[in-house]
C-alpha cells in the first residue's frame, strides 16, 4: 500500500471556488484519480468511495476540531466534542439506540397536519400580493414551530428558538472566532432553558419528544439530564437551519424551471420524488469531513491517523454512474437504488431525516398549488461558499396572487 501523502493527486481549492466551480473541479479531478487533494487534507468524490468512507468507523467526524481548527477553545469546544454529531463508538450506538424510536417515519408522519398548518399560515401572509423573498417570508420561520411542536415549547418561545438556532449554527460559518460571543451566549441561555423544560417534564410528562427521551430506556439504561440537554440541542440545530437552506434551495432549482413547478403543483403525489431530486441535486450540506483515527487502508491507499478527508456529498450526488445523466433535473426520475447523499451515510446518518423529509414533501406541493407560476424577481443572493450549511440569502420571487384558503 502507498501513503496517501506520497501520491500525484490533482488539486481542488475548494475554499476558493464557487460551488459550480468546486463541482466541476472535482469532476476533471476525479478523471485523473478517485482522490484530489485540497486544502488541509484530501478529498473523495465518487459515490462509492464516498459512502465507503463514511461508513468505516475508524473514520470519525471531525466536527469537533471545528473551533480547534479556528484557533478557538473552551465550553464551545468541549460542547462540540459532547454532542452526539461528534461521538464514536459505543456511546454514540448508545444513544443513538436510546433515541431512535422517537425520530421513526411514523413519528414524523404525526406532525404532517401541524406542518401545512404552519405553512399555509405563512403562505397566507404573501400569496395576495404574488410577491415574496423567499427565505425571510417562509424559509426562516417554517421549522421553527414544527421544532417546538415535536419539542412541547410554548408558542410565545418561537422566536427564541429561532434566534438560538442561527446564533448556535454560527460554529459552521468559518468564523468562529468573531462569532464565539454568540455562539455561546446562545448555547448558555438554549442550555438553561432546556434543564428547566426537562425539571417541568420529569414531573408532568407531555406528548412530545423531551418527555419521549426521558422515558427511553433500554436494559434499565436511561438518559441523563446532561444527555437529555445535549439531544434536545442536537434537535433544534439538525432541524432548523438544515430545513431551512434546504427548502430555499429546493424552490430555487424550480424557479429555474417553472414548468416542473407546475408540474408538482398539478401532481402533488411526485413529492417524494421531488425532494430526493432537489436534495441531489442542490443539497444545503455539500459535504463532511472526516479524520483517520489510526491508519486506515483503503483502496490500496493507507491514511495516517490524523489525515483529513473531506467526503463531498455534492459531487457524489452527480456520479454518472449512480443516476443516468446526472445534470438533468427530472422530478420524474425513477427512484435510484443508490439514495441521495445529502443526508450523509453510516453511523452518522442524519438522526432527523424523517422529520425533514417530511416537511419538504408537505412544503413543496403546497407552494407550488399556492404559489403558480413562479418566476425570479431578482437574482439570487447565495451565502458565501465557505459556510457549512449553505443556500440563498436571498430568494425573491413573484407568482400569480391567489387568495386566501
């Protein structure tokens, strides 16, 4: 086996280049080779190796080094190595096995009716004037409330919620180091609200999740209060920025292509099939990073213990051999035996996939009926490329105005 560190590899500034740039950088370097080498590791592209990497368990997440990597350390470090999108091994199946019967299809199937609720209401507020901006009208607030629901936060804490989550998703933004007051001032006031929902819950159980993962129990094993806390923060920061630059980037793709707007809008039924396809083909979370925890054998290739690899899930979302002429956006497209990666692959698989799934497939269909013949009004403003979870700033449209329900 040859060192990773020892090979010709092409070169991808993936910190330098737009997103169409990055993709079709990876793609002229994946012709060369099946690795690239980018700045502060190496990279893999292709499906396979893609799901292969984050399927071997010597392999962990490096979200963790995130503010080691910025030069930052402390509680917000120490954090980021406590919560289940960092852990490993046994104790990560622990409670992954713990909480998983409260993340199941049919739990999140129970929230659909509360989710076009929420919907429609916000569509209310725009659809007479058959205009919008996309992301601070419907986007933003969209998960916000469905969160809670699944939580049991009262109504008048939404807007807490909200602004905890965008304070708390700051980590992902390549700044840390400007954005640490934040960071942690949200962490701190989210942490002392939780404890005090988890106290009321001990005592009065209700029918949401927080009183689902208190009950959990397997073998007498039980979470503790500092688990509970560390979960329901996991929640709020999986369900709501996710949701919300995926469902942007999910209407931007058919404001390109307004006849599979219509198309959605007169067959609801493709749903399904409408969001795997959106989330292939423009996912909000282009990619993970992963470090060798030892060294690891791959394909002819060792990786030394340390080695950064980043898996780009964007450009595995476009592997030929995976989907018959990957650039075609077709919400018609058979069902692939070969699932999306945006939600990522193995042990960390996104825990909220369920949830998501569902909000998109109850979002999609129901602007499309409620907001026909969309078109842009106005470029699109994209976040910058460095940020993790990524999508429009900024999506202004205009449509036919319909009335009210």
């Amino acid at each position: 086996m040859t060192s990773v560190h020892e090979l010709n590899l092409p070169e991808v500034d993936v910190f330098g280049l737009e997103r169409a740039a990055v993709l079709s950088a990876f793609e002229s370097a994946a012709e060369q080779h099946w690795i690239a080498r980018v700045p502060l590791g190496y990279a893999v592209t292709r499906y396979d190796d893609v799901v292969a990497i984050l399927r071997e368990r010597r392999f962990h997440s490096a979200i963790s080094l995130l503010p080691q990597m910025a030069g930052v350390e402390g509680t917000v470090t120490r954090r980021n190595q406590q919560s289940i999108l960092a852990m490993e091994g046994d104790e990560h199946a622990r409670l992954r096995r713990l909480v998983a019967p409260a993340f199941t299809p049919k739990a999140a199937d129970r929230l659909r009716p509360f989710m076009r609720e929420v919907l429609n209401g916000l569509i209310d507020g725009v659809a007479a004037q058959g205009r919008c901006e996309l992301v601070t009208d419907v986007c933003e607030p969209y998960p916000i409330p469905i969160i809670c629901e699944l939580l049991g936060a009262p109504k008048q804490d939404w807007k807490l919620f909200s602004q905890w989550a965008t304070d708390i998703f700051r980590i992902f933004n390549n700044d840390i180091a400007n954005d640490l007051a934040r960071i942690q001032a949200a962490s701190d006031e989210l942490d002392q609200y939780v404890r005090a929902m988890i106290d009321e819950r001990r005592g009065r159980p209700a029918d949401d999740l927080l009183s689902e993962m208190i009950a959990a129990e397997e073998a007498g094993d039980r979470l503790s209060t500092d688990e509970l806390v560390m979960m329901t923060e996991a929640v709020l920061m999986a369900g709501t920025d996710t949701t919300r630059n995926q469902l942007a980037c999910c209407v931007a793709l058919f404001a390109e292509r307004p006849y599979r707007w219509s198309l959605l809008a007169a067959q609801p039924e493709l749903a399904s099939r409408a969001v795997e396809e959106t989330m292939r083909h423009l996912g909000a979370v282009r990619g993970t990073v992963r470090i060798a925890s030892e060294d690891i054998g791959y394909r002819d290739v060792v990786f030394p213990a340390g080695t950064l690899v980043m898996t780009s899930l964007a450009a595995a979302n476009f592997d030929g051999v995976r989907w018959p002429d990957p650039h075609r956006f077709d919400i018609t497209r058979e069902p692939s035996s070969a699932p999306q990666l945006t939600f990522g692959s193995g042990i960390h698989y996104c825990l909220g996939a369920s949830l998501a799934r569902a909000e998109l497939q109850e979002a999609l269909p129901l602007l499309a009926q409620r907001m026909p013949d969309i078109e842009l009004d106005g470029p699109i403003d994209w976040k910058p490329p460095t940020v993790g979870i990524w999508g429009p700033a900024r999506l202004r449209l205009r449509f036919t105005p319909t009335t009210m329900r």
